[in-house]
C-alpha cells in the first residue's frame, strides 16, 4: 500500500507502510522512492497576491465607511430619521466587519504551525460567518424601530436627512468602488463587498424617503423604506451564513461532486482501475483539499498513479491539494458495526 499527500504551503508528508510518493508535478528527484515536483507556483502566487490586494482594499473601505459612519449617526440623530439610524446601524456594523475581515486576512497569511498545521486561513471563514450573524441582528433592530416608529410616529428634518444620505451614498460609492475590484472568489471579501451594497441602498433609501418627506410630509416613507433595507440586508446575510457555515462544516466545495471526481479518474486515468473513499472539503472558499483511495490498474506503479491522479484533480476540477492512497488489496478503511459495514457515498 503506498500513501501519499500532496501539500503546498510549507505542509509536510510522511509515510504509512510500504512505498511512500509524494508529488507536485512538474520536476523529480532521482530518489525512486519519492517524487517531489513544484508546479502551481504561478497560481500559488497568484493568491498571494490577491490576498495582499484584497487587505488593502478593505483597509481603506474600513477607513471610508468608519468616518461617514460618525457622520451620519450625528446627522440621523439631529434629523429624527430612522432611514439614516438604518443605515448608520448598518455602517457600524461594516466598519467591525470589515476590521474584522482585515485581521482574519493578515493573520491568515501567518505560516502553519506544529499546532495548527493549515495555518490560520480559517480566520477568514469564521469573519465571514460572524459577519452574516452580525447583519442579522442589524436587520432585527431595523425591524423593531420600524414597528415602533408606525405606531408613535417621529418629526423628521427632511433636509437634513437628505444631505447626509446624500453624502452618505457618494462615501458607500467609493467604498463598493475599492472592494468590487477585489477577488470575488473569497468568501471574506464578498461578505465586505455585500456589507458595503447594503449601504448603499440604505443610503438609496434614505434618499428617497427625504425626498418624499420633503415634497408630501409623509413620514411613513422613512419605517417603510427601513424595512426594505432590513429584507435586502437580510437576503445578503443569510447567503454569507450557509456559505461559511457549510465551509466551517466541511461541506463539499460548491461545483464539486464526490460521484463525478470517481467517475472522471475511472473513465479519464489509465493507471486508475477503481477510485473510493474519496473526500472532498475547503480550508477557505479558494482552497479545496481531497482525500481518496484507488486501486491501480494492471501492474501501474504507486509514484505513477499519484502524479496521474492529482495532475487530473488540478486540471478537472482546479483541486491542488490532493491525498492519494493507492492500495494493491482489499480498502483498509473498511469499518464494521453489529449491524454490518457502515460506508460513506463513493467509499469502499
């Protein structure tokens, strides 16, 4: 039996019972024992570079958001509007989202360490997650002071509101301007990205809604407009929970099917025979990692069937991270329980 692990990232390998590969695909050493190869650097340093992009972004959106934030708590206290209180709510939760996102994504570029041997990119992951539970209570406390402003309805200064909303929405602008060229692929950026959308239409909102006081003396608009960017703030919350939550939870990466990875290494690598046990998870929205067991075909060697196995990963299914378990027997991980066999989907 011969196992392997393919790992970047300063990850290390070792070796369980007989022949031990361990491949990166492109160069090997003369050691028939092991083959090393460090292809991917193109893409490694890609990441790395999108994640020192990404802090900068978020630095500065933090900046922006953090100083109109002041402002506008002060202007929707002095003009009585819930629609900038909304907004204002909304905004301070960015601001601790988005300096929470900065921390997750400076840390997570820290090395992994005996203790923590992925490294701390799941900071990211857990940000990602606390923020979508933060834009739910946002949301909760908009709906509340909505109900309450219909039935003890509040004077609103229109031209106040109508100012700072204003200014409000050109500070949001900027901000969705610095993170939407941002990597779209990262679960942290894009719950800041969707924190930032959120203001702006709660700014959107809050415009209108002074507008319509201005011109009509319909103060209403303001609760009612609230609660439009309550259900917005909402719908965007709810998407960054289940992504992060089913990540946290080691959920197949989305786009990935356990059935389809067996299937395409049957059908598509001549040193696979047969392909089972297979995992597959994230350590971030970006990095996906498998684990599987194969059985080689006709007399293909272990170092073979790896490089064949993680290069079809990389190329099919954009899986860089790859554990393979070549086994010339019966599967070892077989479990047995009073009542027979358990097996996972796509196992033994």
């Amino acid at each position: 039996m011969a196992h392997t692990h393919d790992h970047h990232d300063g990850d290390t390998g070792h070796q369980h019972g007989g022949s031990h590969a361990h491949s990166h695909d492109d160069h090997a050493h003369p050691n028939p024992g092991h083959a090393h190869a460090h292809g991917k650097h193109d893409h490694a340093g890609h990441n790395h570079l999108h994640g020192v992009t990404d802090q900068h972004r978020i630095g500065w959106a933090f900046v922006i958001i953090a100083l109109f934030m002041l402002i506008e708590v002060v202007g929707g206290v002095i003009s009585g509007s819930l629609a900038l209180l909304a907004d204002a709510g909304h905004m301070v939760s960015d601001a601790a989202a988005l300096a929470f996102s900065w921390v997750a994504i400076h840390y997570g570029k820290r090395p992994a360490t005996a203790q923590l041997s992925y490294g701390y990119k799941r900071l990211e992951i857990l940000a990602a997650f606390v923020n979508g539970c933060a834009l739910f209570v946002i949301a909760a406390w908009i709906v509340f002071e909505a109900a309450r402003r219909f039935t003890s309805p509040v004077p609103v200064a229109g031209k106040t509101m109508l100012i700072v909303a204003f200014a409000g929405l050109v500070a949001n602008i900027a901000a969705f301007a610095i993170l939407h060229g941002g990597n779209r692929e990262n679960l942290n950026l894009r719950g800041a990205w969707l924190h930032v959308l959120g203001d702006m239409l709660g700014s959107v909102a809050a415009i209108i809604a002074a507008i319509v006081i201005l011109l009509t003396g319909w103060t209403p608009i303001d609760p009612l407009l609230s609660i439009f960017v309550a259900v917005v703030i909402l719908r965007s919350a709810w998407g960054i929970v289940k992504s992060s939550a089913h990540i946290l939870l080691e959920g197949t990466p989305e786009g990935i099917h356990v059935a389809d990875i067996k299937v395409d290494l049957e059908q598509n690598v001549p040193e696979v025979h047969n392909a089972h046990h297979i995992h597959a998870w994230s350590i971030t929205g970006e990095q996906h990692m498998v684990t599987l067991h194969v059985h080689p075909a006709g007399d293909a060697n272990a170092r073979d069937v790896v490089i064949a196995v993680q290069r079809r990963l990389a190329v099919r299914f954009n899986i860089d991270h790859v554990t393979v378990q070549v086994e010339q027997q019966e599967c070892s991980d077989v479990r047995s329980s009073e009542g027979g066999a358990r097996r996972h989907a796509g196992d033994c």
